[in-house]
C-alpha cells in the first residue's frame, strides 16, 4: 500500500505530472488564502464559477469540479473542519480524505495530490491531522483500485518530514 503514497515538499498548484488536486475550501468554494487562495489563482475566475452552483458545502463533505487553468483534470475541494469548533473534528477530518478518494474513483483519477487539509488557518494541531490524514489513506485506498497514487503536498520541510514519519509509523 504505501507504495501508493509518497510525501513532497511543494506548492499543490505545481503538480503537473498529477491527474487532480485537493483543495483546502471554504464552505462558500470561493478562493481565499493558503491553499484555496493558490489553487483560484493558478485555475482563473472560471473556478469560482463553476464552484458556485455547488456552495455551500458542509464539514467532511466533498465535491469535484474541472481545473480550468491549473496543469491537473480535476480539483475535488473538502471542507475541512475548523479545530475546537466543528464536532468530532477527528471524524470530519478523515471524511473529508475518504470522501475526496472514493469521489476520485468514481471520476476514474489515477493520481491524487492533498495539501494538509485543516492544518492552516484552520487551526488543526499539525501531528494529529497528519495522523489521520495517512491512517484515512490507508484504509480507504484498498477500496480504490484505480487510484495508483496518492502524493501529500506539504508546504515546509518540517510537514513533509512529519507526514513521512507518521507514513513509516503506520503502515
Ligand atoms: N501548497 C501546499 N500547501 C499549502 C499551500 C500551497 N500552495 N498553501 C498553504 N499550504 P490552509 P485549512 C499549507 O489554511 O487549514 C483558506 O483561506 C498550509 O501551510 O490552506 O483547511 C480557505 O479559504 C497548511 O499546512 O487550509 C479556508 O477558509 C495547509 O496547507 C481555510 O483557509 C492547509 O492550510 C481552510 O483552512
């Protein structure tokens, strides 16, 4: 299995050898900051069009939509929850991982790449969410056999080192 995941340091609006992205979303699906605010820019005003029929979106929930301008097919925006405010965070959390996953398989994507989802403005404790993150992944991925990759984007050295720790913990 962990063959299919890999850890990278990066920008998630930069991987163009991925068939779809994750974003980090905001209920409204509009663009904000961190991820959600890379991902509109890189993709164009058309994004936040064809996100708007699909808004609001709820905690754990999540939906497909074109890339547009990005260099992937798809993006699949989650709804992470906000940590100490959204209820029981842990479970919204890896909804959100299993969810996006299952909705890739049936759109039949190949290649997956997640950002660390709640762990930024919205404030989830960063071992704890890259706990599940990867347990989540684990577990969901046996039930997508299309999916041949699954890359966490991580934005610093230390996240990255984390997540690739926390890979080598649990598989
Ligand atoms: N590529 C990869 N990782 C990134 C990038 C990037 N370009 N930018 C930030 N990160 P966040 P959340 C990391 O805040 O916590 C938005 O404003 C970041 O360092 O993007 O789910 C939305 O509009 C952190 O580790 O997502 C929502 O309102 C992780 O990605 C809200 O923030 C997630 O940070 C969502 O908050």
């Amino acid at each position: 299995m962990t063959e299919r995941i890999e850890c990278v340091q990066g920008d998630i609006a930069h991987q163009a050898d991925i068939d779809t992205v994750v974003n980090a979303a905001n209920a409204q699906l509009r663009s904000g900051g961190g991820v959600a605010g890379a991902l509109h820019r890189a993709a164009g005003p058309a994004l936040a069009e064809a996100c708007r029929p699909l808004a609001p979106i709820r905690p754990g929930q999540a939906v497909i939509t074109e890339a547009f301008a990005l260099p992937n097919r798809h993006v699949i925006h989650c709804l992470g929850p906000v940590y100490g405010v959204d209820e029981p965070a842990d479970e919204l959390l890896a909804a959100c991982y299993r969810h996006a996953l299952e909705l890739a398989e049936r759109h039949g994507v190949r290649s997956i790449a997640f950002p660390a989802l709640s762990a930024g403005a919205f404030g989830y404790p960063p071992a704890e969410a890259a706990r599940i993150a990867i347990s989540t992944v684990l577990t969901t991925l046996p039930r997508c056999p299309g999916i041949e990759r699954v890359r966490f984007v991580l934005f610093d050295a230390t996240s990255r080192d984390l997540h690739q720790r926390t890979l080598a913990t649990l598989e």
